[in-house]
C-alpha cells in the first residue's frame, strides 16, 4: 500500500475513528464516574433498598441467572440440534435447508419489543406462568435461537475434513461420528455460540419487561417474578430519582458480565477440546 | 438404530426452530385480529391522532416517528460506516485495523440499555444547551446512529475481505489511489453484500426500543422536527403494554404485527438480493 | 470432561432448585405510582408482623393496577383516583387522601401559580418563564402518560382535555416526572404532594408551588382547603383470599397510619369527613 497518496481518504479515517472511539470514551468515562464508587463487594452482596437508590444488586444477580439458565436449557438443545440437522441430515442448497435458514434469518431480525408481546400473550397468560422467570427465560430463548443455530452450523461445519473421514474409515455410524469426531472437535464453535447468546442475552431489557418482571426481591422458585440486571438499569434510570449512580454501577457490572462470559467460555472449551482429543475421543 | 433415533431427534428441532417464526406471527396476527376488523386502516395507518380513551388509534406519527429515526440514524451510520470500513481495510496500519476490528465487535455487545443510560446522562443535557428539553428526535438518532455504527463497519470489512487480493493488485498497477481503488474496484464488487448488511441495520434501528425509550421524550406528535420530543411504535408499546386493555391492547398488538411484517418483508428481500430465494 | 459434567450438574441443581417453589403465600400488589412507594413500607412492616406471606408492590399506573386486578395478574390494585362507572363491579377501599401540587425547578423564583396560568402553561400558549418573572429560561411542560389517574385528575380540574394540551415532556412515574423537571431549570410538571414533600427533602432540585394561593401542604389537604386533592384506595375484585384480606384489613387499620403520614399523605382515620 505504499506510494498511494491519499491525504484526504486518510484524514476521513482518522476523523471518523475519532468519531466512534470519542463518544465510546464520554460514555466509559461516564459511567465510571458515577458509577465506580459504588462498585464493591457490597454492591454484590446487598439486596437493594430504597428502590435501590441505596444497597446492592445481590437478588438481581441471582435473578438473572436462572433467566439465562432457563433460556439455555431450552434454547441449546433445540439450538444444536437444528443445527445438527441441518449440517449432517440436510444438503446446504436444499428446500428444507433454505426455508429453515430463512425463517431463522427473519426471526433474527425481530424487533425484541414484539419478543416481549409474544412471550407476554403465550407464556404468561396462555400457558399460566405469569410475570416470571420462566416466562422471561423461554422469552429469551426464542429470541437467541437464530444466533445459536447459525453460529453452532458454522462450528460443525469448520470440522476439519480430515477428521471426517478418518471417522468414515472406522466405519463409524453418523451418531458415532458425531459423539466421537464431530461434536468434540467442534466444541469451541459451539461453546462460543452459546457464549455469543449468552452475551446477548444478558443485554436483553425489552423481552423481559412483560414477562420476567420488575420485582427485586430474591426469587425462591423460576415461578417468581424476578429483574434482571438489563431491566434494573432502565427502571433506576428512568424511574427513581437520584437513581443514576446505582444505575450506571449496574451498567458496569453488566458490561463487565459480559465481556468475562466472551473470556471465560472460550478458554474453558478450548481446555476442554484438548483434552477430548488427546484422550482419544 | 440410533442413527434415525438421532436424526428424528435432531429434526424435530429443526422443526421447532422454523416453527418458532411462525408461532409469533401467528400469534401476534390472532392477538391483534380483533382491533383490525375494529379499526379501519384508514384509521390506524393513516390517523396521526393516538388517544386511546378516546376511541382513537391513529398510529400515524409514531410510524412515521419510528421510520424518521432509523432512517437519520442510517443515514449517519450507513456512509461513514462504509468510508469507515474502507478506511479500516485499506489505510489502516495492521495494528489500528485488529484493534478497531475488537473493539467494534465490543460495542455491538454493548447493551442497548446502556447506550440508552448513557443518552440519559450525557446526551440528553447537552442537546438540552441547543434544544430544549433534551430529549428529542436529534438525540435519538444520535443514540442509534452510534449502535449500528460498529456493525456497518464490520459488515463493510467482512465485504472487502471476501474480494480476492488480485482485485487490489489491478488497482495498484493503475496506480489507483487508496480511495480510488476503493471506489472503482472494490466498491463495484462488495456493493450488493454491504447494502443488504446496511439495509439489516435499518431494520435493526426500527426495532430499537430502550435506547429510544430513554432519549426521544415520548410524546406523541407528528415528527416534524428534529429538536421536538417523538414517541416511537416500539416506546409506545412499552409505555402502554402495562395498563392497555381491551381494544387498545390489541391495537398495540396491531402495531407490533406492523413491525413484525416490516422487519419480514425487508430480510425476505434481503435474502431475495442476496441469491438465496 | 470432569469439569464440564460438574459444571453441568451444578448449573442443573440450582435450575432444580428453583423448581422447589416458596412454601409462602403470595401478594401481588400492582398500580399507582403516587402509591407504591408507601404501599411497599406499609407491606414491609406487615410482612415482619405476618411471617409467612410476602407482599409484592409494583407500579405501572393506576390503570394497570386496576387492569391486573380485572385480568386477575394481580391480587390488589392501587388507584389514586376513584373508580370511574364503568369501573363500579370492582371494590374501592379508601386508605388515604394526597393533593396534586404544580412543581417547578428550584431556580425558578416563582412561588405561586394561578389555575388560569397553569392552563396557559399546559395549553402551549406561554413560551417563556421571562413573561411573567424574572427568569429567563423557555418553558418544558412536562405531562403524564395516559392510564395515569394523576393525569386525570389534573385535567378535570384544569378543564383541559388531553389533545389540547401541548407537552414537551410525556413521562411515566411521579418520580420521572420529578427527575425530569429537577434536570430542566425551564420545567414545570405536577405530581402527588406527597412524592413532591418527599423528593424535596431529599434535596432534589424541584419547588412545590402554591395554587391560586393556596400552599400544598398535607394540613391544606386535610382541611379541604388545598382545591386539587383526590383519594388513594386499594382495589380488589370479589371475594379475596384470607391473605389478601388481611392486608387490606391491616392498610385500613391506624397501624399503618404513621407510614402513610411519613409519606406526607392524609391516613382516612385522620382527615375531616
């Protein structure tokens, strides 16, 4: 790229580098300002008081949680085994496998607020369960389901070619390739799908406002209301005077979250492929 | 034997999984059956006047609140994305390019809760010094313009990089400038997949709720200014949701059926342009 | 692999764990946000005196309170308004009475306001506070939502009806309102005195101010002499459970009354018939 003279093309660049990296900082710097000081352990430990003006976030944590274990155990393994479907039964051109992509493709696209309205009208009332935990976390689920699917296809399709038909050598049955070439060599493909959904969930604010709930109190079954981080950052914001600097705490937990969540999942599936594959399978 | 155990297994969930679009629609379509035989669509589409103890539904101004927002946000976003994008792929030091790369993928991730916390905090006080009360069109554009800022970039950058190097060496030879080669090589070749995955942004824009909840001011008008208060479709949905009953409940229904459709319609044409249908 | 199946069967437990359920009966109390948050000390004395039911409090509007409680998503309603007609198959249940007072930023030197001007005010027709003191600062006419029985009461005794006034600001809560009006120094909003007395001794930048020379103070509502009041009541549909019962038994009783004064509300037992 040397000898291209480009003066203006660069000065753009570099003005528009400024301009997103600018605002990201404002923001950062921001919430840190408010929001450090009340970042401690306590802060984690604490239940909330005064509409949470005052005390912690511990209820809340525990109440996200099992949002997101409720929306995992129903997402993955509807999740993977579409997924398996269509990369071991399905030929990538064929009708099946084109309008089973495009229904997923337009579900991925759906604004979050009419996840909150289906979740509201089926989970909730039509099926009984109320403002919930369970009603969040299937909410949740449908909504992670396309990025799941997409992702775990990439990772089984990024199974080295070679392993395969090693495993075609053995005589292996398409279950045996799977539980013993396939799945395992693909595990940090898909330990980095459910990362990626996990990460967006954790975000997630809108689906949960009809159907998980707003209560801060500590959940005793997933039949309880419970809020999420994502929905006490708005409520605080919004609602609750005096609430920004709980707000904006809660805001960097939250980012926090996730960014160990990207970490902490990638590592641990890499560490666990290693060892599937040094054992043999 | 377990291998059609497996695959019977295994499609099943691929079932459900297609499934799960139609259930919405359909539900969505049953929940909102009754204010469409209710309210005639001259009413909902066309009426800017939404007062719902008063017999009137008129979606207009939120619709047109919702698409005015997306489409300044994009028009923000969309160019300098791709400048962006190009710069990225092409000027930029290795270095700067895995760096930028990292973090636009970081702020995708990004909740929008948090974009929207932060309009609260810093933007909506300083558009306040211009146009009073802060919390306007203006800010909500701004506010989406930055989260689909990262994804234009990358979408742009993944484009580029499915182009084979030789594309490049040709400009080179015609000792083509970085931005003319861009323009007249590049570009030709990488237009179709950057306009789909621009168009996504749009339609991800229009379904934008907490971030426009926080910042747009919510008050239900004909958008026709940028420093005056406007009430999205999706804002509307999640300020009446609560107490709505009746007719009006369904109306709000309706609307989310509206977006439902919309965000349908533009992936199916998406995926019509991109070769797949 | 060890680490994956123990990963695995932790996450299972806890999910089990979830399952088990409360052994405790609960309240869901959902509604007025002028109510919500004395409603909520209120349920959290009860609680300690009632161990073994837990009371959930939630606001969302008077409407939605009165809407859960006819859909049955909620156990007790709180309005902050009286039940309209067509509303008259549900039970009220008087517990207080509050005022509506007109509030500005604390910058703005004006102290009282006239029903004429706060017509004015909401109708768009005055632009800046310069007009009628010395401040110069554009008027933000923050209003409320619809479903608000806060908003309600203001317009019947404004004699507005919601299409003509002209707001810069549509919020939610009592408390965004307050947020927003103590972040603008042009605002001008109106809550329940109550909220009001409450966030002003916290030290949040709003001014209650007097209408047509009345002050909003608790004792002007008491005697009836403060023009913009209306009562704050509990709603119930039909029989309700025994829990329920004695919750609304406790709210009426005078064991909740010097909560409902903290909150700068007039308990029912206190005011003047």
């Amino acid at each position: 790229m040397r000898g291209m003279r480009d003066p203006i093309f660069m000065a753009a660049g570099i003005c528009l580098v400024l301009l997103m990296v600018l605002p990201l900082g404002t923001m950062l710097l921001d919430l840190l300002q408010l929001g450090l000081p009340h970042l401690g352990l306590d802060f984690l430990l604490e239940a909330p008081r005064d509409a949470g003006r005052a005390g912690g976030v511990a209820p809340l944590l525990v109440s996200t949680g099992w949002i997101l274990l409720v929306c995992m155990a129903a997402a993955v393994p509807v999740g993977l085994g579409c997924a398996v479907f269509l990369s071991e039964w399905l030929s990538p051109g064929s009708a099946a496998s084109r309008w089973i992509g495009l229904s997923l493709d337009i579900l991925s696209g759906v604004p979050s607020i009419v996840f909150g309205l289906f979740g509201y009208q089926v989970f909730a009332i039509t099926l009984g369960m109320g403002f919930s935990i369970l009603s969040g976390g299937l909410a949740l689920a449908c909504m992670v389901l396309p990025l799941l699917v997409r992702t775990s296809q990439q990772a089984l399709a990024a199974v080295d070619v070679r392993y395969r038909d090693a495993g075609r050598a053995l005589a292996l049955t398409k279950t045996g390739m799977l539980g013993r070439v396939v799945l395992p060599s693909a595990a940090p493909g898909l330990a980095a799908a459910v990362v990626l959904a996990t990460g967006r969930a954790l975000g997630e604010t809108a689906v949960l406002l009809f159907t998980a709930g707003y209560v801060m109190r500590m959940p005793d079954a997933v039949t309880d209301s419970g809020r999420a981080l994502s929905v006490h950052i708005y409520d605080l914001a919004a609602n609750v005077t005096g609430g920004l600097e709980r707000a904006s705490a809660t805001a960097l937990l939250l980012l926090a979250l996730i960014l160990l969540t990207t970490l902490g999942l990638h590592y641990s599936a890499r560490v666990w492929q290693k060892r599937m594959l040094a054992l043999g399978g | 034997m377990t291998d059609r155990v497996v695959r019977l297994l295994s499609g099943l969930m691929a079932i459900c999984a297609a499934a799960v679009l139609l259930l919405i629609m359909a539900e969505m379509a049953r929940a909102a059956w009754p204010a469409l035989t209710r309210v005639p669509v001259s009413e909902w589409l066309l009426s800017a006047h939404w007062s719902p103890s008063g017999g009137d539904f008129g979606l207009a101004s939120m619709l047109a609140a919702s698409l005015l927002t997306s489409a300044g946000a994009l028009l923000i976003a969309g160019p300098a994305g791709v400048v962006l994008g190009a710069w990225m792929h092409l000027a930029a030091p290795g270095w700067l390019r895995g760096g930028l790369r990292t973090l636009q993928g970081l702020m995708a991730g990004i909740p929008s809760v948090v974009y929207g916390l932060w309009g609260l905090i810093t933007l909506v006080p300083l558009v306040n010094t211009v146009a009073p009360p802060g919390a306007v069109m203006l800010t909500a554009i701004l506010v989406l313009a930055l989260m689909i800022l990262p994804l234009s970039v990358l979408v742009t950058d993944a484009a580029l990089s499915q182009i084979p190097d030789q594309a490049l060496q040709s400009a080179r030879a015609l000792a083509l400038s970085r931005w003319g080669s861009f323009r007249s090589v590049l570009w030709p070749r990488a237009r179709a997949a950057i306009v789909s995955g621009i168009v996504l942004q749009f339609g991800r824009a229009l379904g934008e709720t907490m971030a426009v909840l926080m910042v747009a001011g919510n008050v239900i008008r004909w958008p026709d200014s940028l420093t005056a208060p406007v009430r999205t479709i999706t804002a509307n949905i999640a300020l009446e949701m609560g107490y709505a009953s009746g007719l009006h409940l369904e109306v709000l229904y309706l609307s989310g059926l509206l977006l439902l459709v919309a965000v349908a319609l533009m992936m199916g044409l998406i995926q019509r342009g991109a070769g797949n249908l | 692999m060890r680490g994956f199946l123990t990963a695995a069967s932790f996450a299972a437990l806890l999910l089990l764990a979830g399952c088990s359920g409360g052994n405790e009966t609960k309240l869901v109390i959902t509604g007025s946000s002028t109510i919500a948050p004395v409603m909520a000390d209120i349920a959290s004395d009860f609680e300690s005196a009632n161990p073994g039911i837990q009371v959930n409090v939630q606001s969302g509007g008077s409407s939605r309170g009165i809407a859960d409680v006819e859909r049955g998503t909620a156990d007790i309603g709180m309005a902050s308004r009286d039940l309209r007609e067509e509303e008259s198959h549900l039970n009220q249940h008087t517990f207080a009475r509050d005022g509506i007072t007109m509030i500005v930023h604390a910058d703005n030197p004006l102290d009282s306001l006239d029903t004429e001007t706060v017509r004015r005010l909401y109708l768009g027709e005055i632009d800046s506070w310069a007009a009628m003191t010395d401040y110069d600062e554009p008027v933000s006419v923050v209003h409320k939502s619809e479903g608000r029985a806060t908003l309600a009461v203001f317009l019947a005794f404004m004699e507005l009806d919601n299409d003509s006034v002209r707001p810069d600001l549509v919020v939610g809560e009592n408390q965004q309102a307050i947020q927003s009006v103590a972040g603008n120094p042009g605002a001008i909003g109106y809550v329940s005195i109550g909220a009001a007395e409450h966030e002003a001794g916290r030290g949040v930048s709003i001014k209650p101010v007097a209408l047509d020379g009345v002050s909003p103070d608790p004792e002007a509502v008491a005697s009836g002499e403060f023009p913009l009041t209306r009562n704050l009541n509990l709603v119930t549909d039909g029989e309700v459970g025994e829990a329920a019962q004695q919750f609304l038994d406790y709210v009426g009783s005078q064991a909740s009354d010097e909560r409902i004064r903290d909150h700068f509300f007039i308990p029912v037992n206190d005011a003047a018939s």
